[in-house]
C-alpha cells in the first residue's frame, strides 16, 4: 500500500481547557443570546431572526394545547427560518401561554358579540374525557373565539417584536463581523 493511497488525516486544534476561575454563562447567555449569536455568524441577517423571533412568539400562543410545537415547525419551514430558535421560543413561552389562552377567548367573545363563558379548566377537561359530544356542544365556539382572536393577534405581535428586536441584532451582527 503506497502513501498516495492513504487519505490525510486532518486534526483540528485542541480547545483550550476551560478555565476554571472564569464563572459560568448565565441562563439567557447559554441558551438564548449563544445561539443567535452563533446563527449571526454563520450567515443568518439579523432581520431574519427578528422575524423567526416575532413569528415564534405569535405562534407559540396558539390557544390549543399540543399544537405549538407543530405550528412552530411546519411554518418555520415554509418560511425557510431557524428551526432551533423558533422551538426555543416555543418553549419558554408556556408560562406565557396559559394564562393568554383565557385572554384569547375573552377577547374573541367580545369580537362575536357573545357572553364570555367561564373558563374552568377542570370542568373542561372531565367533559373531553368522558362526552365529546357535550364537550364540543359546550365548548366549540369557544375555540372559534380563541382562534379569530389568536389569528389577528399573530401579524400584531410580529411586527411589535420584529421592530422590537431587530435594531438590537442588527447592532449584534455589526459587532460580530467586526470581531471577526
């Protein structure tokens, strides 16, 4: 076997070792400013995270519990944005989440003129699991509501948190390519 033969082996540098006295990244660092600084250096414009962040938000308060993290993907896909931001998003928004839901049937009640129904989620769910029929009888038209409310609320919230945060990522992506 001849030396031509033999592909060539490639070692990266070592990392440097961590250095212990430096202190840990926080929370936000780590899993919010780390990868959209890492997506601002591989090519991704600061106006497409700020619409990947505005479009995440707004979709994960989709008031229908076990649809958001579908949403998240099949849109994030046809719109050709960052997966792991918008699934981030999605889920530090479930704190937000809940309580919207009771927003979103509210206001939707109000949009169609009807008496906003009380929202008792016990209630709601003993009746899922034991009549669909009362179930969707009782509570149907309270998802139209959510739904029409949510709907409108989506282009809102988008362009609030697009212009929100889009002057800062511009500034961030400046600061990356000069670093660079």
């Amino acid at each position: 076997m001849s030396a031509a033969a033999t592909p060539p082996v490639f070692s990266p540098d070592p990392a440097p070792p961590p250095d212990p006295a430096a202190p840990k990244p926080s929370f936000f660092r780590r899993r919010i400013l780390g990868p959209i600084t890492a997506q601002l250096t591989q090519g991704i414009t600061p106006d497409r995270i700020a619409f990947t962040v505005g479009l995440g938000v707004a979709l994960s308060l989709f008031p229908f519990l076990g649809f958001t993290t579908i949403l998240c993907f099949a849109v994030a896909a046809a719109f050709k944005l960052n997966q792991p931001i918008i699934q981030v998003l999605n889920q530090l928004m479930w704190p937000i989440w809940i309580p919207m839901v009771a927003v979103y049937i509210k206001v939707g009640a109000a949009i169609f003129g009807a008496a906003a129904m009380p929202f008792d989620p016990p209630e709601v769910s003993r009746l899922f699991f034991t009549s669909q029929g009362e179930f969707w009888a009782k509570f149907g038209m309270v998802g139209v509501h959510a739904f029409t409310a949510w709907i409108i609320s989506v282009p809102i919230i988008t362009a609030i948190l697009f212009y929100a945060t889009r002057p800062a990522l511009r500034r961030l992506g400046i600061a990356l390519a000069r670093r660079a």
